[in-house]
C-alpha cells in the first residue's frame, strides 16, 4: 500500500526497546494494524507519521503475509499478540513504570483492570481518559503526564488520533517511551482482535 517500514522479531525489538529506555528523548513506537495501514491510503501526514515511528510492531499475520513474510516464527508472534506481554513483563521484572491513556471512561477502567490482574506487579503511576482532555484540556494532560514522569506512556487510542497526539506532543513529554498499543489490543498473550487483511482490502 505504498507504506515502507522497517520490522523486527519480538527479542529484536525488546533490545531496540531497552536501548530507547536509557536514551533521553520520547521514543515513538507503533503496533500497525491493516486498518492503519489503508487508513494512510488517505492521508499523507498520516503515512509519514507512521513510516517515522522509531520502531514498528505487526500487529496482525495478515500484514506479514502480504508483504511476503512467511517465517512461521514472525507469524505466529503477531498471531499470539507476542510483543506487548513480553515488553509489559519487562518492565515489571526492571522496576520501570507506565502511564496509562484510554480514549474512553470505560476504556480506561477495563484496561487498567487488566493490567493490574496480569501483571500484579507492574507499576501503573497513573490512568488518563483522553475524552476527558479535549481542546484546552490536552496541554493539562501533557503537565499531569509530566507531574508523574513515568517512563513509558502506554496509549490505547485509535488511529490516527494516537499517532497526532504523540507526534504533536513528542517535544513537551518528558517521558521516554511512547507505546501506540492502538484499539482492541489486548495487553495478554493469545487475545487480540484479528481481522482479515485481505477482506478489508477487497471491501475498500
């Protein structure tokens, strides 16, 4: 679709994670869907912003399929929602801390549920509903995310919100870790949303 990125295995990509971790500056990294990546059909800011992100995660083997990856490894990582578990239990074991942003009341609840039941020991320093922060409200979002300074902001919002609201606030945020978990992504292994690639394809 005319989107280029750059894809690492889940080892692969946890080393590039540690190494963002001990960097200063906020580090953008993406979990691409099929629908993100017809959506940049759409957009050109949108298709740049993700062909920028310091890191890219395939969230779906469909994708994989269709850029012609047949590693039965890399498919199955992306099959098994592999990468966010991993790096979650990662960041349990090394005592660093996160940030959570929903889109919705709800949303947030549900999410922070589940993370506190899957990772007990995770330190979660705070729980922020983006519709609760429209307009005005959005540089007193960015100054409570600072307050914290967690290191990592885990936001499950749907593109291309998530991606505008990290790359406009990438110089303000204090943080060193943006991850762009997107809607509909489970932070346990096994469970995502899987959608077919090639169906949504056809439909557009």
């Amino acid at each position: 679709l005319g989107v280029r990125l750059e894809v690492f295995e889940t080892e692969e990509a946890l080393e590039k994670i540690k190494e963002f971790l001990k960097e200063d500056g906020l580090r953008i990294v993406g979990m691409v869907t099929s629908a993100m990546l017809l959506a940049s059909e759409e957009s050109e800011e949108f298709r740049q912003q993700l062909e920028q992100l310091n890191l890219c995660v395939i969230r779906e083997r469909e994708v994989l399929e269709a850029a012609g990856i047949t590693k039965a490894e890399r498919l199955w990582e992306a099959e098994e929602n592999w990468f966010l578990p991993e790096f979650l239990e990662y960041l349990e074991k090394s005592g660093k801390n996160l940030v959570l942003i929903a889109e919705t009341a709800e949303e947030k609840e549900q999410l922070s549920h589940e993370l506190h039941s899957t990772y007990p020991q995770l330190e979660v320093a705070g729980c922020f509903c983006l519709k609760e922060a429209e307009g005005e409200e959005a540089d007193a979002l960015i100054n409570q995310l600072n307050a914290i300074s967690a290191d990592v902001i885990l936001a499950a919002l749907p593109s291309p919100v998530q991606e505008d609201f990290a790359y406009r606030s990438r110089s303000k945020l204090n943080s060193r870790l943006w991850i762009g978990m997107g809607k509909n992504c489970s932070v346990q292994k096994g469970k995502k949303g899987r959608q077919k690639f090639l169906e949504r394809l056809l439909e557009k």
